[in-house]
C-alpha cells in the first residue's frame, strides 16, 4: 500500500475510533443519567404521587374488575391508536383512525375520588346522549379528559353544567392532543353546523410533535372520509372505522383484565424485554429529551406549537365556512398534582393568537385559582365537580350575552 494510502487509512481509522470512543461515552452517559433521575425521582416521592399510587392499587383496579364483571368494557381513546403499536399497526393497515372512544358500548373510565365513573356511549362513542344528535346543535365542546367529564359524574361535567337549556354536544376525550382537536373540527363541524363551537385547551396541549401523529396523516395529508354522507340525519360511519372498532375492541380486551387501564398498560410494557431495555440507549433517549426540556423551559420558546395553532385556524376556517363561531377556553393545570412552569407563557401564547383572529378567548385559571385545590379532584389531577361548575359558569357567563 502506497505511503499516502496508508497514511489516510490511518487517519480515517483514528477518527472513526475516536468518533466511536465519544459515541460509546455518551450511550454511557445516557445511561447513568437516566438512572440518576430514576434515583432522584424515587428519592423524592410527591404526596401527589403517593396519594395516586395509592389509589390505584385499593381503589381503581378492584373497581376495575367489579365494572367488568358487571359487563362495562375499559375505553381507549385516539392518543392509544398513535401510542400502542397494536393499534397504530391497525390503523395503518386499515387507512383509518377512530376519533373517539368505542361507539354504543359500556364503558368504565377513571376515579380520582369519587368511585370508578361508567357510562353508556352515543352511536360515534361521545359522551352525550345519543338523542342529542337527532337535534340542532347549539353548541358544540372540543377538548381532552376535562372536556370528556374525567373521573366525574357525567352531571358534573363541563357539557351537561354549561347550558342545561340548550342542545351541548361533548366531543372531547381523554388523552385528546391540539392534533386531535384539530381533525375533529375538520370532519364534525361542517356535519354538524353548530351555532358555537368551544376549543378547551389544557396547560399539556404545549407539545410539538403531532406531525408525526397518525392523525395529522390521515386527515391533514390524506384527508380521510370519517363519514358516508355529511347529511346530519343520516350520518353513518366509515365501513374502515366501524372496522376499526370491531378490530381494535378484542385487542384491548384481551390485554386489560382489571388491572391497568391504557396508560397504565403501556408504562409497564414499554420497553420491558432485555433487547429494548439495551438498544433504547442507542438513541441517546435520556440526553435528548434532557435537551428539548431546556429549550421547552427556556425563554426561547415563544413559538406556539404547530399543533395548537392548526388546533385555532382549523376552528377559524371551519366556522367561518359554516357559519358558527368560534370560541377558545383554557384550564390550567394544578400545581399540586402536575406542576408544569411553561404553563403561564402557553396559556399568554393562545390567548395572542385567539385574538389576532378575533377568537373570543377564556382564561379560567383565576376562576380556579379562587377555589385553590378544592378546583381539582381529591386523587388525581382532574377538575373536581366544583371546579368543573366554575368552568362551565365562567364560560356561559360570557358566551350566553354574545
């Protein structure tokens, strides 16, 4: 081998060596991090932590089994069908995505206090009375678990407080994001014609990756057909999401026996086997996600997510097309159960930009910052029937006189 050629294969083995040695320090590093936080976290047990860790082990798996024992079925909702692998897997194979939980089934939700919550869903697996369809609606809720009534009577939510004398569909689901959101107002909206229609946005929609969300896909980029026909009469379901359900419901099923819901499932399963356990660390998971909080709590975010915004101007073109108007709400979270410091810049950032589009905006976090902690549940993070009545006063104090 020519002296030039050897002295460049010497080179370029040095730099690999040396670009492999630096790789290997931070999969190291990546490693003992994690396990310092780990250490940290498990160091440092909340009471809030306590109290739920508590409650799920002597109130809500028991619970569980007697509601299933009883014939109710645990729900999932959109934000599985991008989390699960099972269920992502179904939705791609079938080029469709449920934009709510099962349809006409029994289903039990969550406690936080109050005893396990059941329910019947409407014939699109809503939270409303299924007779609620049949007439004009007044006005028409978008949102996640608050607006889904999380944990509480169905009398003690949101939907059935705001206006008892008028028609108040409840499209709003648990683990719902701003991408969910968004491809909700795209698909019922123009079905529906609402005379109102409220966007509730909580303090954790401030996330920015839903453009890998299935949902932003199939009906952002794709633009699936969620409905037959739009005739609000005779609205029926896509064949591909009623195939969805039929498929979906024995694959949770047979995974959830009483003992965990969704979230729960996936936290203990994620990653279990000894191969995962290794290679995630390839990734450098612990060191990034480290990163992307500094610049998430840094005054360099300023930038409203791309998920919230198309959350608003989806809501702004969808009334302005037909005809209802748009109004934008936001709960804050509770410091106690999930303590979140972007909270307050999020919350300034919708509001902005509601009212560059001339979006009445709502803020209810000094509704319930006069109630303090009685606002939210007893044993969990979720608005308790007290805080959801201040919400619903708040909000139909000021779109009742528009």
């Amino acid at each position: 081998m020519p002296a030039k050629s050897k002295k460049i294969f010497f080179w370029g083995f040095l730099i690999t060596f040396q670009v492999l040695i630096l790789y290997l320090a931070l999969v190291i590093a990546d490693f003992v991090l994690q396990k310092y936080i780990s250490f940290q976290n498990e160091a440092i047990v909340s009471e809030a932590k306590e109290i739920e860790r508590k409650r799920i082990t002597e109130e809500d798996h028991p619970q569980r089994r007697l509601a299933i024992k009883e014939g109710f079925k645990p729900l999932f909702y959109p934000e599985t069908v991008d989390i699960y692998p099972p269920l992502r897997r179904l939705a791609l194979s079938l080029g469709a995505a449920p934009l709510a939980p099962q349809p006409n089934s029994r289903l039990y939700f969550c406690n936080e206090g109050y005893g396990l919550i059941t329910y019947n869903t409407d014939r699109f697996g809503f939270r409303n009375q299924d007779t609620a369809w049949d007439k004009n609606i007044d006005i028409l809720l978008i949102g996640d678990s608050f607006t889904h009534g999380a944990c509480v009577n169905e009398k003690d939510s949101i939907a059935k407080l705001l206006a008892p004398k008028k028609n108040v569909l409840n499209l709003g689901s648990y683990g719902n994001h701003a991408i969910h959101y968004a491809a909700i107002e795209k698909i019922f909206i123009p079905a529906l014609r609402p005379k109102k229609a409220i966007l509730i946005f909580y303090a954790n929609d401030n996330e920015d990756a839903d453009q890998n969300s299935i949902y932003f896909d199939q009906y952002f980029q794709k633009k699936f057909s969620y409905f037959d026909a739009l005739d609000i009469t005779h609205l029926s379901l896509n064949p591909k999401i009623i195939k969805f359900y039929s498929e979906a419901d024995s694959i949770i099923a047979g995974l959830l026996n009483g003992e965990s819901s969704p979230e729960e499932y996936l936290a203990k399963t994620s990653g279990n086997d000894l191969v995962s356990k290794v290679t995630k660390y390839l990734y450098l998971p612990t060191i990034r996600k480290s990163i992307q909080s500094y610049f998430k709590n840094s005054d360099l975010n300023r930038k409203l997510p791309f998920s919230s915004k198309l959350a608003i101007d989806t809501l702004y073109e969808m009334c302005k097309i037909n005809g209802c108007e748009p109004i934008i709400a936001y709960i804050p979270n509770s410091e106690f159960w999930r303590a979140d410091v972007r909270s307050p810049q999020y919350q300034k950032l919708l509001e902005i930009y509601s009212k560059e589009l001339g979006i009445i905006f709502i803020d209810t976090s000094a509704t319930l910052d006069l109630l303090g902690q009685t606002a939210y549940a007893i044993k969990g993070p979720h608005l308790s029937p007290k805080g959801n009545k201040a919400v619903a006063e708040q909000i139909s104090k000021i779109i009742m006189v528009q």
